[in-house]
C-alpha cells in the first residue's frame, strides 16, 4: 500500500512544512487543498474548514504549481489527488482549476455533484442532473487529460459503494475514478467492503481512511436513542479496518490510502498513529 495525507488535515502549515513532516514520517504522497477559503472564515485564524497557511486555492494554483510540484517531488511525494470542493456544475471554476493542475501532472481532482441528497427532492431527478454535469465537467477536463474523482460520502448522491458505480459507469475509468471513502460510509452508507470493492472494479481508484465511532444522545420521550458519530484513531474505529485492508489486497488495489483524520489532536501525532496502525496490518 502507499499511504497519503489530505492536506485539509494541516491548516497551520504552508507547502513545505507539509512536506516536511510526511517525509519524516515515511508517507508516500499528499493529496492537496485546493479550495477558496469561505467568505465566513476569512480572518479568523487557521482551521480545516477556513484559511489555510499553503493557500492554494483555484485561483492562484496556476502561478504556484511549479513551486508545490518542486517541493513536493523534493520531499519524495508523489501527489495522488486534488481535494478540491467545486461542484461538477462550477464549469468555469473546474477550468480554471484544470489549468493550474495540468501544471504540476495529470491528476485527479475531485468534484462534487450538483447538489447533495436531504430527502428534498427525488433522488432519481438528482441522479440524471448528476450524470449530466458530470459529462460537461469531464468534456472540460479532457484536454488536460485529467480525471474526475468522486468521493463516497455520507448525505450525497453516492454514499456507498455502489450508488457511485451508478454514477462512474456512466463515463469511462479514465475519466472518473471512485474514491472509496471507509469511513464516510459508517452513517449511510455501509455495504460490504469487498462487495462494493468488487463491483468497482476499475473505478476503484483512490482511498480515504479514517476512524468513526458512535455515541449515544439522551432518548427522546419515547426512549428512541439518537447517534452521532465522531472521529476516532482507526484502531477504534467502528468499522473493521483489519477487514478493509485485507479485501483491498484482495482485489488487487496499488493505489494510494489517504488519511482523514479531522480530530482536533496534534498533527505529527495522530499522523504517525495512524501510518504505524495500517502498516502493521499489511
């Protein structure tokens, strides 16, 4: 297995102390940021969700992709992916972003649908205005033969394994890849793992891995418990990570895992917990 951090995961560092510190704990690549920072969190400080201290955004990638590309390949990294938030529909922003991409390498860049599932509207509507902005988004990126990730992930239109190959099957393996995300499926979206795995096939092209657990609420007056979910280390993980690894063996996978760690818990610590678990697995 290669093993890959999001950099969503280091808001307080710039490029090169990112790189810095995955080298030193014998990571493999990095899957980079690359997102506008919400009017909302601008001047607040340093947060996953708000401003970051790299800065990449799809706007100035084009004139900073020699430098994360340099420095990246300097540290022994390869970048597996683009963690971008765009919407597939944003076709102007998907350009500009594939432009500056191109720079550093053909890689994947990630995109959402058009909308997100909250049981407002039909999913079977949904589903055919997904497909559709998903032709024009890879029409946009082919020239600079990049391909487009989608992420299992609770509450969107493919929340399991399966509903993304619903999706995926439309375009070709080159076009689209499924990123298969473990523990976004933890709320709604959990099938078997080597099931799922399986009917990918092709598209099984990138991983995510982190660790889920549940917890209890008060019950309601009619004793109904409500559940949460909360970020753990993968080793206590609701969901059998052991299992994960060995079907991804299975199947063949030689892609990347990248972690999602999103716990307020110091970086280089939870990061080197998380590489030493997975590597004893193997």
């Amino acid at each position: 297995m290669k093993y890959s951090v999001t950099s969503v995961m280091l808001p307080e560092l710039d490029v090169a102390e990112t790189c810095d510190l995955l080298q030193q704990l014998g990571y493999d690549g990095i899957e980079w940021r690359v997102r506008y920072t919400p009017e909302n969190a601008l001047g607040k400080g340093y947060s996953m969700w708000g401003e970051h201290k790299s800065g990449l955004s799809p706007a100035n990638i084009a004139q900073k992709a020699g430098e994360v590309a340099k420095i990246t390949a300097d540290h022994g990294l390869e970048i597996c992916a683009i963690a971008a938030n765009l919407r597939c529909d944003e076709f102007d922003e998907i350009k500009r972003l594939a432009d500056g991409v191109a720079r550093m390498g053909p890689i994947p860049i990630r995109l959402g649908a058009p909308t997100d599932y909250d049981r407002s509207a039909n999913y079977n509507d949904l589903y055919k205005r997904a497909v559709g902005a998903y032709s024009k988004a890879i029409d946009v990126l082919k020239p600079y033969g990049i391909r487009c990730f989608i992420e299992i992930h609770g509450g969107t239109l493919f929340p399991s394994a399966s509903l993304a190959y619903r999706i995926a099957v439309n375009f070709k393996p080159d076009e689209m890849g499924v990123i298969y995300d473990v523990n976004n499926m933890a709320k709604d979206g959990f099938e078997t793992f080597r099931i799922g795995m399986e009917l990918l096939g092709a598209y099984l092209q990138h991983c995510h891995a982190g660790g889920w657990e549940p917890v209890p609420g008060e019950p309601d007056e009619k004793g109904t418990v409500p559940w949460s979910y909360q970020g753990c280390d993968l080793a206590e993980s609701i969901l059998d990570i052991p299992q994960f690894i060995k079907d991804l063996n299975a199947v063949g996978y030689q892609g990347f895992i990248s972690i999602e760690d999103f716990r307020p818990v110091e970086p280089r610590e939870k990061l080197k917990r998380q590489i030493d678990y997975l590597r004893s697995l193997e």
